[in-house]
C-alpha cells in the first residue's frame, strides 16, 4: 500500500506538473524578472500547488486508513492545505507583506493549538505565554526563510528532497518505523517530480505555493518531532544546516549594512554565486554535494552519538555560515 501511494504520488507530480505549466502560462501566473530574481526571461510559477496538494492528499488517504493521529491530519493535512491555498493566492494575487504575515501567523496559531504550545511550553521555567509567542515566531520564520533560500533554480525543492530523505534514514536508524517514515517518503516522491521540471535551466517555479507550504510543513514537523523525541532538534539544525546558516546570517548582515534591510534582495551567498558563476546548476549542484556529503554523514552522527549532537550542530552551521560572511551581503554589490 505504502509503495503504491508513494509511485502514485511521483508519478502524479510529473503528469500534473507539466499539464500546470500550460495552465499557468495560458492564465498569465508567470514570475517576471525583478530586482529581487536571477532569471532573465518570464517563468510560469505556482507549480508548488502540485506536490503540495498531492501531499495533503496522501495525508488526508493515510487519515481515512487510519494510519496516522487525527491531531496530526489536523496539523499536516489540513494545515499543510490552508498554507498552500494562502501560497497560491499570493503567486496569482501578490497579497500584501502585511496581510501575509497576518495570515502566517494565523498558520503559526494553528499547529501551536493542535500540539499544545509546543516543545517549550513543557519547560517549567519558560512562561506559557512566552513559549507560545516563541514557538509562533519560529513558525512564521521558518515560512518565510524557506521563501528567502527560493532564490535560484531547484534549490528549494532538492532540499526538501534531501531532508525527507536523511530524516527516514535517521528514523530509521534509531529504529523508528511510525507514519513519519511515511510522511517523509510522500514528500520527497512529490517533491522529486517537481524537480524534473524545476532542476537547471527550470522550466517552472514553485512560488509561494511551494514555498509556503514546506516552511510551514517542516516548522511543524520539527516542533512535533522534538515533543515526542522522534527526531532532535540537533538533528533537524544539521539537515538544515546550509538553509539556517544563509537565511539567518544574511539577515543579521542585511540589519548591520544595510538601511533598509527588510526590503526584497538578492544577496545571498548562492544568489550572488550564481551570478558569479553565472550558473544556477552549479550552485544548486554543489549545495547538494554538500548536503549529502557532509551533513547527511553528521546528520547519522547525531543519532548514532547523541552526546555529540550539539557539536554536530555547529559543525554543520560553520562552513555555510563562513561562506555565507564571505560571499553573502559584504559581497553584494547591492
């Protein structure tokens, strides 16, 4: 059963991908060159309404079969649909920064409600209400940081392939064969039949749809998984390790260098390499090499020596932050 959800869901996501393109392209949902992009020509987008609405589906299959909780078809289904929708709307409509946020933080309110506050709220010392405004200001993070590291072409989508993927082996690992598993398998078969059409030169973009819709996945997920003790938090830094050490120093550099930091940009570090390089390919290319190289082996680390976990933590933040501060906002030329 399992196998045959997961065939079904890569094969839908190749077939109902290119028959969006010609959808988008006809209703004009098309990303034109800006300040903030690389590309040089108009690019359909929104194509992440595909992977992500046959993901809830197979969530919403896996509900009815009762093989996952309903708090979890709450969270992952119904909530993974609701950041899609809100995705979407922005790629046809550009929503307002501010109406955006509302809506994410919305989002945010609703994985908290469903997961009890989440991990911090179970901290004696941390007052309930300062873990539950943490725990939604990590979640509206997490969104639009995936949105930030959606920046050149297949960069987004190919980690969340890499993620799902080293989080199965570690589940595994540690020998956990619960609806996760699962979960992560479906994820990443829909994601990579995106990718046939997003991978250098792309043919489609994910947008906001896409986009929206794993930060939120992912948030929740790493505050669901850290309750339970599935997968640490430890675990979840070195999988990301490349997104959090970019998003999160471009930012802080942006704050110190720049006036207007909170304005749309295209100074991190793989954007302005991939205008070095003038190549998208490569810069994707490489970041995947390095993912499943380097982090992927720390990822293993982590469960294998968990009294190691914090080290491993650092040593995958390190090389992405040193060339994130060499290449990312003191580079620019913005």
């Amino acid at each position: 059963m399992q196998f045959f959800l997961m065939s079904m869901t890569l094969i839908c996501s190749v077939i109902f991908t290119h028959f969006y393109k010609s959808f988008a392209i006809s209703k004009a949902i098309i990303a034109n060159p800006n300040k903030r992009s690389l590309h040089k020509q108009p690019v359909p987008r929104g194509g992440g309404i595909v992977f992500s609405t046959l993901f809830v589906l197979a969530v919403l299959m896996l509900g009815m079969l009762h093989l996952i909780s309903f708090e979890m078809l709450m969270v992952i289904g119904v909530g993974s649909f609701l950041a899609t929708l809100l995705g979407f709307i922005d790629d046809v409509y550009d929503i307002f920064a501010s109406l955006k946020f509302l809506i994410q933080s919305i989002l945010a309110g609703w994985v908290v409600f469903w997961l009890d506050g989440g991990v911090l709220a179970t901290v004696e010392w941390v007052p309930v209400w300062l873990s539950w405004l943490l725990t939604l200001f990590l979640l509206v993070w997490m969104m639009n940081l995936y949105n930030f590291m959606d920046g050149v072409d297949g960069m987004a989508a190919s980690v969340a392939v890499f993620v799902s993927i080293a989080l199965i082996v570690v589940l595994l690992i540690a020998g956990e064969f619960s609806s996760l598993v699962l979960l992560f398998s479906l994820l990443a078969t829909s994601c990579t039949g995106f990718l046939f059409y997003n991978w250098p030169p792309a043919s489609i973009f994910m947008g906001d749809s896409g986009s929206v819709f794993l930060g939120y996945l992912f948030g929740a997920l790493i505050i669901k998984t850290t309750m339970t003790g599935d997968i640490s938090i430890w675990t979840w830094i070195v999988v990301f390790g490349y997104f959090f050490a970019d998003a999160n120093l471009t930012i802080l550099l942006r704050i110190l260098l720049v006036k207007k930091w909170y304005h749309a940009h295209k100074s991190h570090a793989y954007q302005n390499l991939a205008r070095v390089l003038k190549s998208h390919v490569k810069v994707t290319g490489a970041v995947q090499i390095y993912h499943f190289l380097y982090l992927f082996p720390i990822a293993i680390w982590t469960v294998l020596a968990p009294n190691w976990a914090p080290v491993a933590a650092i040593m995958a933040l390190m090389p992405a932050a040193i060339l994130t501060y060499r290449f990312g906002p003191r580079f620019s030329s913005e």
